[in-house]
C-alpha cells in the first residue's frame, strides 16, 4: 500500500531511496540510483522521478541525456499527430535552456524534429544549434543539416546550407557539386570547380587529381555552354590544354563542343582546324580527327534533313540559289577535310620530330602540285638539323635537284646540288653519297667530261697541310678526299672514259692515300691483268697483303694464289710453293683450312704427291677443331687414291691422336670398317676397344650399336661378353664423373637421371639376356633356387669371370649343366667333342675337375 513520504506518495519498497534522495537532493548518484531501482515502472513514474530529478539538479547532462533519451523512444512508437510529441518538443526546448552547448542534445532535438516534417521549425533548430555551439562542433551539425536539407526536395534552400557550410569545411565541396550537378546547376558547378581546382590546399577526399578535376570541369563547361556568361570558358580550356599535354585531344573536342553547343558553328571549325595543327600524337590527332569529321557530317545531314522538311512544306516547289550554295558549300568542306587527312597526319609526325628524312619523303609524295612539291623541299632541307636527323638528310638535297632534272632544268639542279655541297652533314659517307649523285646525274645526261671534272674536285685533298681527319671539329668537307665511295666511282669513271696511265694514276693515288680496301686492290690488279701487264698485277697483290692483315686480305691470298698458278703453271713451281709458303705463315687457324687445301692441289697437279701429303698432314695441326675432321677425311680419301688403303692406316692412328673428343667415335668406326674389310679381325675390335673410352653409352649410342653389330658378324660369346663388360665399365665410369652428374640434374633433375640410369641397366640385363649362359660350352647358369637366395644386386658391377676353385665347389649343388647346341659352332665343331659329348658332362665344373685331374 502507497504511503505519502514528505508530501510524495511511494510504495514501501522505494522507501529507502526516497529517504535517501530528501535528505541528499543535490546528490546525482542518489537520484540515479533511485532511477535504476525503478527502471521497470511505467513511463509515468520514471517521468515523474526525472522531473523531480531535473528540477533539483537543472544543470546535470546525465539526467537531461536519459530522459530526453526514454522521451524519444517512446514517444517515435506512437502517431506523428500525437500530443506527445509536442511535449517532448518542450522538454528539449526546457533542456536546451542550460544544455545549449552540449551537441549531442541538439542532434537528438534535431533527429527527432525532422521525422515530425516541420521544415521552418527544423531549419531554425539547426540554425540555433550553429548559432549557440562553438565552431569547432559545428561539422557535427552540419553532417546531419545538410542530409536532412538534400532530403527535403528544396534545391534552393539546399544550395544556400552548402553555401554557409563549405565556408567553414572546403572538404564539403565535393558534396556540393555532385548535389549541383543532381539538381541541374552546371553554372555553379562549375564555378565550384574553378575554385576547387584554383586552391592549392585543396584534396580531393575521393582521390580525384587535379587532373582528373579539369577533365570534369572541362565536360560541364562542353555540354553547358551558359556557363560561358560568368566563367571565361576560353582561358580555362586553353590553360587546361598547357597544362595537361596526355590529354589534348579531349580537351580540344571538348573546347570545340562548348562552341557548337552554342551554335557558333564557324568558331568551332576554327577550333578544331587549330586542334589539327597543334597536337604532337597520333592518338590525339585521331580522336580530334573523329570528332572534326562528326561535326561536319552532321552539319551537312541536318541540312539535308531541314530541306527535305522545307521541300514538303513548298509542295514540291525548287530550292533556292542560296539554299543551294550553302548546301554546296558543306558539302565541299567536309570533302576537303577528307582530302587533307594525309597531310594533316604528316604534319603531326612532323611535329614530332621535324629531323625525320623519310617523313619529309612521303610529305613530298602526297603533293601533285609542282610549287607545293618545291616549297616542302624548301622546308625540308631548312628545318632538317643533320647532326640530329633521323635517316639520310643527304636524299632530300639529291631529290630536291632530280626533281628539277626530271622536269629539265639541270641550271637549278647544279646549283642546288653545289649549294648542297657546302652543308653540314654528320659523317663523310653523306656528303659522298651527295657527290656521287651529282657526279652520276651528268654521267646521265652525257656530260662526261663535267663528270670527270667534278670527280677530280670531290678527291682533291685540301691545300692545308696535317689536317686531323679523326678529329670530330675538323669539317666533312676537309675529310672527302678519304672516301672510299668517291674512289671506286673516280676509278670506275677512269676506265670507262680515260686512258691506262690516268687510270693507273688513279688507282696509285687510292694506295698512297690508304684508302684502297680488299676489293680495290683485287680490281686493280685485274685491270693490269686485262692489259697483259702480269707481273705488275702480281706486284699489287703483294702491295695488297703487306697492307692488309687477316681476315681482310683472305680474298687478295687467294686470288693471288689462283692468279699466279693460273698464269705460271709449273714452270715456277718453286716460286708458287714460297707463295703458298709465306700466305701459311701468316694465316690465322680458322682460316688456314683453305690454303692448305689449294696448295695440296697444286702440288698434286703440278708437284709432288708426297708434298701434297705433307701439307695434308700439317694442315690437320694448322687447322681449328671444327676444320680437323673434314681435312682428315680428305687426307684419307686424297692417301687412298695415291697409294692406297694400307698407307691410311698411319693416317688414321694420327686422326684418333689429334681429333677431339667428339669426333673419334665416327672416325674409329670408319677405321674399323677399314680393318674388316681387310680381313683384320682383331684389330678392328682393338679399334672398338680403345675408342670406347671416349664413348659415353647414353650419348654415343650409335657406336655401340656398330660394335654390337660387329661383334654378332665377327665374333663370339666371349668377345660379346668382353663387350658388354668394357660397355658398364665404361658406363661407370661416367657415373663418377661429378660435371657429367651435376650437368645431367641441371638438365633434367634428379628423377629423370635415376630413370635413365635404371633404363640403361635394363637395357644392359636385356641384352645379356639374349645370350644366356647355357648357350656356351663350359658355362654355368644359376637355378631359380639360388637365384631366390640373392638379396641385393648391384646393376653396375663388373662380372670378371672369376674362377675361384671354392667358389665352383660351393656351387656344385646348384649347377645345371647342359650341352652346348651344334648351332653355336657351326661346321667347325672338333670331332673330339662329338665323342666325348654322350659320356662327359660340359659344365665350368668337370672342365676345372680335369684341368686339376692333368
């Protein structure tokens, strides 16, 4: 039952708290104690007790923050047009009178304001709210003010709220212009973005560069060109050009875009036609290009389309002559643009680099018109840097004057060819290139004497003296006469059109000056050759290999040597041999090989043949590696022929000395098929032998394969077996080769070795194998029993035929013997064995009893 405790009616067990809160009502923590004891009373009650609460303790955070907060959530559960929802409002408005610096109750107020829809009320909260807290809470506001503005559908009154809040947070903007750009607003927007982009301190919180703001700011002021009455559209699309050069091409579509937007139609060609003649690459000039050809096509379809409507309207009446040369005034731009695409893509390469020779070239072939065609020569050659250009700036000179002599006119021709003469070029080979062409052009024209003249000018050294032609400051001019092009032209011009002495005059020159090569030594001596002047042409090829060093007189050695022989023949064999002689002396290996091969057939055509092998068998130690093989086998087959097979054997016993590696398996071969044909049974097979140390089984497999097959023809079980041991030796003793190991498991790892290993010991058990032991008269083979009792088998060890006599005796229980088939010995079987075959036993066993019996 409620009693009445100091004029306030409670139950007995709130009692306590009450006493409590009377005797200590300034205490917060008594008057929150007694709340949470009452949290599960009615909303009544608590609203009472945080009355009483608040009006002792008007100023407390903690209780305005609970109340108002049990306030709003009970009051949110009912009807907006609830009475409730007013008081509430009026608690606020009585919390704010001592809280109007705490910002979480303005958000609360303002929360729960907006769901109620009273817009004037609201926006003065928020005013209010901005008005009474400090600035640095404001972005607290603000965050919930302009959310609320956005949703309110007032473009207006949203416009001027990011107005006020960018003026204290910039960061805002961003906000600000996509809502401008919601709401239909390019002009502001794009003021906004002017600024944005203007202000250094300004960052972009989704990451936007400036870059990409121009490109944005650049497309509103495109698609909305009213922005044009309060932005100067002109100097920001131009500024943006300067700025952002990997953007041109959009950035002047866009600019011309902005001018047809406002149907200004001549200064948007006149836009595109500047984009055309200032952009550096070929992706902006096609993006330009696109966009100019759009333009105009467009313009001639809407005229066609406005017309056709016109002409349905006149009832079938003509169009005017005005009409019509507007519409044929289009019609000829738009194909005049279409012709120009050549030249307007030239020019951007152009641009590019104005040093390239071969764009010039093609510049010149896209003209027709003969004054064009002059003028880009003329431009041609005035931008060209030739200490920078890219190709041969020398054609455009001898281009430009063949043009002049193709159309007849060798005046000008000359007199730009000597103009050319005197330009800088980068290197000698040029301005004689420049030179020849002049030359040949009168030689075309039958001017011979003039050509003769302007050889003799272009080869005449300068008159100052210890000029350093090395020198990179010293003029190309003063380094011409040491051409070697200018020479072969000047001696080519000498022998068509002068006599011996000025040709042999020229020549001598080309010698004195150092600057002959292998080929003019070669020519000069066949001109004296021609002429019968023999042993003058055998004095140049001397001149030319005491000039010249290996490998570049090669050519002169041996067209001196084919020249003498030729010539002389036998009578001056010795003098031939101190030719062939001296030439060996001085040969390096790799080009010996040939040398020696024409002097052996000299020898063999005109001297001795044992000469001739002598030289054979020096030039096999004079030769590389890669040359040995071949001249071995010429060297045999050349010893065959003379004095035949027997004498090769000396020859081929050198060849298995000097060889490499590599190639005396082949040569091996070779020489045993030699010995069998002769008969040499034994020692073709010692020729198997000794080679087969230096044939790896996994490599040289066709070597063992022949000796395989020699073996089967020539010999028997036991040579076989020999064989096959001589084969794992070998093979084993490859395994323990630790760079064959190391280069096979970086070959091809460790699984794929251990496979081939396994493989070739397979291969090895197969081919035992096929030769079993009881095949054999005298062998032994093992039981299956004793061949169970074996618990490891090494695959690579090597069976030596052991003939212990305990081993045998231990074994007697296990031997098989058997008789040895007819068929091993065929018509050779002694008649001994017949006797003793039906009473004797032929195993290892009895044969090692009756040796111990003898």
């Amino acid at each position: 039952m409620a009693e009445r405790v100091f004029g306030v009616s409670v139950e007995p067990e709130d009692l306590p708290y009450e006493e409590e809160v009377q005797k200590n009502r300034y205490s917060l923590k008594a008057w929150l104690r007694y709340l949470q004891f009452k949290s599960h009373a009615g909303s009544k009650v608590r609203n009472i007790l945080h009355e009483r609460a608040l009006k002792e303790l008007p100023g407390s955070y903690k209780l305005w923050h609970q109340y108002l907060q049990e306030r709003t959530i009970k009051t949110k559960k009912r009807c907006i047009d609830h009475p409730s929802y007013e008081r509430t409002n009026q608690i606020f408005e009585r919390a704010l009178m001592t809280m109007h610096k705490m910002p979480v109750i303005w958000e609360m107020y303002c929360r729960f304001l907006i769901p109620q829809l009273l817009f004037t009320k609201t926006r003065h909260t928020f005013d209010q709210a901005l008005r009474a807290l400090p600035v640095s809470q404001h972005k607290r506001i603000w965050n919930l003010y302009l959310s609320w503005v956005k949703s309110t559908g007032i473009p207006e009154q949203s416009v001027c709220s990011y107005e006020r809040a960018i003026k204290l947070d910039f960061t805002l903007a961003e906000d600000f212009l996509e809502f401008l750009l919601e709401v239909n607003k390019p002009v502001r927007a794009a003021e906004l973005m002017v600024t944005m982009i203007n202000r250094n301190d300004f960052v972009s919180k989704k990451g936007k560069s400036k870059h990409q703001m121009w490109l944005q700011l650049c497309k509103i002021l495109s698609k909305h060109p009213e922005c044009g009455r309060t932005l100067n559209v002109e100097g920001i699309m131009r500024q943006g050009l300067e700025h952002f050069v990997d953007q041109v091409g959009r950035l002047w579509t866009a600019f011309a875009n902005y001018y047809i937007r406002q149907s200004n139609f001549e200064k948007a060609r006149d836009v595109f036609e500047e984009a055309l003649s200032s952009v550096m690459t070929a992706r902006d000039f096609v993006h330009i290009w696109e966009a100019y050809t759009q333009f105009e096509d467009s313009l001639i379809t809407a005229h066609l389309q406005a017309k056709e409507k016109q002409l349905a309207d006149l009832n079938g009446d003509g169009l005017t002559e005005e009409e019509d040369f507007d519409f044929e005034l289009r019609v000829a731009r738009y194909e005049y643009l279409i012709e120009r695409r050549a030249l307007l893509f030239s020019s951007v390469k152009l641009r590019q680099n104005p040093n390239n020779v071969e764009e010039w070239q093609k510049r010149v072939e896209l003209y027709d018109n003969p004054l064009s065609i002059l003028d880009t020569y003329v431009r041609a050659v005035r931008t060209v840097d030739p200490m920078k250009a890219t190709g041969r700036p020398h054609t455009l000179w001898v281009n430009y004057a063949k043009y002049y002599e193709s159309n007849g006119d060798l005046d000008s021709a000359r007199m730009i060819f000597e103009k050319a003469t005197t330009a800088k070029f980068r290197s000698v080979a040029h301005l004689a290139a420049l030179w020849c062409e002049y030359i040949e052009m009168e030689l075309m024209n039958r001017n011979f004497e003039e050509a003769r003249k302007l050889v003799r000018r272009a080869t005449e050294p300068p008159k100052r003296k210890g000029i350093d032609t090395t020198s990179r400051k010293t003029p190309i001019q003063m380094k011409l006469h040491k051409s070697t092009r200018l020479w072969r032209l000047y001696v080519d011009i000498e022998e068509s059109l002068g006599t011996y002495e000025s040709t042999k005059a020229v020549y001598e020159r080309i010698l004195n000056l150092r600057v002959a090569t292998p080929q003019v030594i070669i020519n000069y001596a066949r001109f004296l050759e021609e002429r019968n002047y023999f042993e003058e042409s055998f004095k140049v090829f001397e001149r030319g290999v005491h000039l010249f060093s290996f490998p570049y007189s090669l050519d002169i050695w041996i067209c001196y040597l084919h020249k003498f022989v030729a010539r002389y023949a036998d009578t001056k064999i010795e003098r031939t041999r101190d030719l062939f002689e001296q030439a060996i002396e001085s040969v390096p290996a790799d080009l010996a090989k040939i040398i020696y091969i024409t002097y052996a057939e000299v020898e063999e055509e005109y001297g001795y043949v044992r000469h001739a092998m002598s030289i054979y068998d020096r030039a096999t130690r004079a030769v590389i590696d890669q040359d040995k093989y071949a001249l071995y086998q010429l060297y045999i087959s050349r010893a065959t022929e003379f004095f035949g097979v027997t004498r090769t054997r000396e020859i081929y016993e050198k060849a298995l000395q000097n060889l490499p590696d590599k190639w005396i398996a082949k040569m091996s071969m070779q020489y045993a098929d030699l010995e069998c044909k002769l008969g040499e049974i034994d020692r073709a097979r010692a020729i198997y032998v000794h080679c087969s140390q230096f044939s790896d089984p996994r490599s040289a497999q066709e070597f063992w394969e022949v000796w395989k097959e020699f073996e089967v023809r020539h010999g028997n079980v036991d040579t076989f077996r020999e064989m096959l041991r001589v084969r794992r030796s070998v093979q084993a003793q490859y395994n323990t080769q630790v760079n064959f190991v190391v280069s096979q498991l970086n070959d091809s790892g460790p699984s794929e070795l251990g496979k081939r290993s396994r493989s070739d010991a397979d291969a090895m058990e197969i081919l035992e194998n096929q030769f079993p032991a009881t095949h054999v008269a005298g062998t032994v083979s093992q039981s299956p029993e004793t061949m169970e009792q074996t618990e490891v088998i090494n695959e690579e060890e090597i069976d030596i035929g052991d003939d212990d006599e305990d081993s045998v005796e231990e074994a007697a229980d296990v031997i098989e013997q058997k008789p040895v088939p007819k068929a091993v010995f065929g018509s050779v079987m002694p008649e001994e064995y017949e006797s003793q075959k039906a009473n004797k036993p032929v195993g290892a066993l009895a044969r090692l009893r009756a040796r111990q019996q003898n």
